[in-house]
C-alpha cells in the first residue's frame, strides 16, 4: 500500500513516483483502488486520556457506567458517520431490534413504515478512536461544558489546546527525527565506501 501526506505544489513529484510502481502492478494484471482526500490529523492520545478522564468524572456524579456515559457524550457531541460529503450513514432495523449489540455509537431518528414493516431509523456515530483532530476538539469541548455544568473541575482553555496540539507536534518531531537519522546513516554509509 503507498500512502502519500501532500502539503504543497512540490509534493506532485511524490503522485508521479508512486503512479510508476501502480503502473507495474497494473502491468501485472492487478486492479488497484486509489483514493485522495484531504488531510485530517488524527487526534492526540493525551486529548483522548483527557476526554476518558472527563468522561469517568460524569459518570461517577450522575452514577452511571462508563461506557454508558462514553456513549451519551460521543451522541452528543461526536461525529457522524457519513457514505458522503452530504449524506450521512444511517441503517434500519426491525423495530425493537437491540442494535446496540451490534455497534455502540447508534443514535435513533425516527420509525418507518416499509412494505408493511415496522422499522426504527438510527444514525452511526464514528468510534471515537477514529476522530481526527478536529472532531475530537468538538467532542471533548461538549464534554467539557457538560462537566462544568456537574461542577467538576477541567483544563482551562490554553491547556487544552496545547493537548489537542500535541500529536501535530510529536508527528513533526518523528518526521525530524527519522530524515535525521536517515541522513546519518546515508553519511555512515557514504564514509564507509570510501
């Protein structure tokens, strides 16, 4: 698989080198899937340790389960699957099927009639382990308000930012850090020949 991060007009250059090794599978009879989207950070693990903290707070004051509060704040606040840009995944069911032995984060909008059958509509919500980061910003600033609104105390506004910032920062540092090492070996190797 080649997966490919473009961020500016230079960044072409990696389209054309990665479409030569496609044209040889391609000449090898395979059929290849391409896809190109635009870039979403995923979200940071200490803004996700943060909304698991938040979401533990919650549901100790309203003494419910956690899983069961998890689910409340990501149908609140979290993010809807979607088959596109304008529509969103939905699914129905018999009515009174227990869809929530199936898939957790299912929210219903409403019953139908279809062919004579009873149906309950739900729209799916991602996982919050698939939410970039701007979804999981959305997520945890809802969960945020709903645990002042409890009295519980949270991270003021810059400390939270610096979280949700923080993979952007570590993504950088590895990416640094790996040219720097390639580069080291490259000199090493280079040294070596000679």
């Amino acid at each position: 698989m080649i997966k490919l991060k473009l961020e500016k007009p230079a960044d072409t250059i990696k389209v054309q080198v990665a479409l030569l090794e496609v044209q040889k599978e391609l000449e090898q009879g395979k059929c290849i899937d391409c896809e190109f989207k635009e870039h979403k950070e995923t979200r940071s693990l200490n803004a996700n340790a943060y909304f698991h903290l938040l979401v533990h707070k919650i549901a100790e004051v309203l003494r419910i389960g956690n899983d069961e509060c998890k689910i409340n704040m990501n149908l609140e606040y979290g993010t809807p699957k979607r088959i596109d840009e304008h529509t969103l995944f939905a699914i129905q069911v018999p009515k009174g099927a227990k869809v929530r032995e199936f898939y957790d984060y299912v929210k219903w909008v409403k019953e139908i009639e279809d062919n004579g059958v009873v149906k309950d509509v739900y729209i799916l919500y991602k996982e919050t382990h698939t939410l970039n980061t701007a979804e999981m910003s959305r997520l945890i600033d809802g969960t945020v308000q709903e645990a002042k609104s409890l009295g519980i105390q949270t991270l003021d506004e810059l400390e939270l930012q610096s979280l949700i910032n923080v993979l952007y920062v570590k993504q950088n540092i590895v990416f640094t850090t790996t040219i720097y090492f390639m580069e080291l070996l490259t000199e090493s190797k280079a040294k070596n020949m000679e």
